[in-house]
C-alpha cells in the first residue's frame, strides 16, 4: 500500500535565527510534538532530507548568489538580508529543505509515496533568482518543480501557495514559463506588496499565474472560494501532472503576522479541495511544503490535520 511520506529532520533547527524570531526551530519542534500526540508519526513513513546539489539548486537560482550564500554563512554573518537571519547551520538547512523536497518528489513519481509534506526551514517562496527575502534562502517550491521537469519526466507542474504572504519569489522563477501554473491567495495590501489580481504571467507564460488578492479580516468563506471558484478551477484546466502546495498556515486567525481569520476549520476545507483536484488532475501526486505558520499552536493543529488528509487521500 502507497503511503505518506514524511521529511523533516533536526537539522532543520540548526538554522538558527536568533531570541525572539518568529521563523524560529520551535516551529518544527511543536509540529513533531503534536504529530506524536496524534500518532501520526506511527503511520507516515519517515525519512531525513538529503542535501540538494549546487547544480538541483542551481536549476532555479543564480550560481554567483548560490556561493554567494555559501561564503556568507561560513563566513558567519548572521544575516542575508534584514528580514532573513542566519548562524553556521543555515547552510545545510538550506540544502537539506531543497533536496528534502526533490527526494519528496522521486518517492511520490516510483510509486513508493502516493503523497509527501515536507516539514522544513527556511522556508522558500519569497526566495528570488538572485536573493533572498522574507526569511527564505532557496526557493523550494521551484526547486521542486524544476527537479520534476528536469528528472522525472514531468512537463506541467502547479504551485498552489496559501500562506498569508504572496510568494513573489515563486511567481516571479515561473511567470514567463507556461508549464508552471502558480496560483496564490494571500492578503493585500500586506508583504511583500506583489500579487495583484492583474499579474498573470508574462510572455509565453500569460495566463500561468493567477492571484487573489483578499483585504484584512478575510476567513474561511474567502479563502475557501478564492480556491474553489478561482485558482482550482484554473489549475484544473492548466492539466498539471503534479501539485506543489506551498502551505502556510500564517492565514489563520491566531497568527502573529496576518490580519486575516482563517479557522483550523478553513484550512481543512482548503487542503480538502486542494487533494480532490489533485486526485482529479495529477493522479492525487501532491507534494505539501511548508511555508509560514507562527503561532505554534495553530501551525501544530494546521499541519498535523493536513497530514490526516493526505494519508486519507
Ligand atoms: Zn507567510
């Protein structure tokens, strides 16, 4: 029987970025506790990341910034940018949240995995070709897609990206490409400022994103309609062969940075809507990374009932 893959590991903590950052290890360590309390961790079949090469990484991102990364860590600066802090170990976290979701990607296309959540960080939307941003490093997502396409016989892949934040990195690795679908709901006006309902890609790529907007207060009935009557039905006609959701749970109405209302309810709704197009488009082949989520008891909750509908599915 296919199961559901799992990645995480404590590496992932080593990626320190100092007291009082809300991106910080204690995330994954309340995702563990609570997927432990629940005794989804017995059921998940667990693996530790690999590390991504420069050349899997080098797919998406600029080679200059690439070891520009690199010698900046090594060299023990403790920032990237103002919003992305790193320590020693942000390094092979970087490598390992990348090449985690590439070995998410080669276990769900053999058939081992019928789905995969990768729990790891940085996160990666924000991430552009040539920078960091917004608490990311590498982008993920498109490491992801690009591995699909570029390893495993994979042409039309779909992002769909939930957390609260536009993920401007990932539009913008995929805007003048059509075989990637990236489809956002996000609040607006709200970081990083992109995301417009008008940006729908550029060049061959027009018509392969698609954005919904939605003002502060937002909850559970816009969001759930932003994905049933906007960006699904969009995907589903894009056809994908696969699904990278780009989760994070930062819509929800406990999290420190929104101002919008999702319930645990909401994001069961959505992650429900999202794995039935997925079995209806992509032979139910979903790879769920983890974005946001900053109030850790609500990323807990969020995450952990995710998980109960992809070992459903
Ligand atoms: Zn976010």
């Amino acid at each position: 029987m296919q199961r559901t893959g799992w990645v995480s590991s404590q590496i992932f903590l080593q990626h320190d970025t100092g007291p009082g950052h809300l991106e910080c290890p204690g995330r994954l360590q309340a995702i563990w506790k609570a997927l432990a309390q629940s005794g989804r961790d017995q059921v998940l079949d667990s693996r530790e990341p690999r590390q991504a090469g420069l050349d899997e990484i080098g797919r998406v991102h600029q080679g200059d910034y690439v070891q520009r990364v690199q010698a900046t860590i090594l060299d023990g600066a403790t920032q990237l940018d103002p919003d992305t802090p790193v320590s020693p170990g942000s390094w092979k976290a970087a490598l390992a949240a990348a090449g985690g979701a590439i070995e998410a990607c080669e276990r769900v296309l053999a058939g081992e995995w019928k789905n995969a959540f990768l729990a790891a960080r940085p996160p990666g939307h924000h991430a552009e070709y040539e920078s960091s941003m917004g608490f990311c490093i590498f982008n993920t997502a498109m490491i992801a897609a690009r591995h699909l396409q570029a390893k495993l016989d994979i042409e039309r892949v779909a992002i769909l990206d939930w957390d609260v934040h536009h993920g401007n990195g990932s539009q913008h690795l995929s805007e003048r490409d059509p075989s990637i679908f990236y489809a956002s709901v996000h609040q607006a006006p709200h970081f990083p400022g992109t995301g417009a309902r008008e940006e729908r890609g550029l060049g061959a790529g027009e018509g392969t994103v698609l954005n919904v907007p939605l003002a502060a207060g937002a909850g559970d009935e816009e969001f759930v309609a932003a994905l049933e009557d906007d960006l699904l039905p969009a995907i589903e006609e894009f056809d994908p062969e696969f699904l990278i959701i780009s989760a994070g749970f930062d819509a929800h109405a406990g999290d420190p940075l929104s101002d919008t209302r999702v319930t645990d309810a909401g994001f069961m709704r959505m992650g429900q809507a999202a794995l039935a197009l997925a079995g209806r488009a992509a032979e139910g082949r979903v790879l769920t990374v983890l974005e946001g989520g900053y109030n850790l008891e609500c990323l807990s909750r969020t995450v952990n009932d995710h998980l109960g509908l992809l070992l459903e599915a």
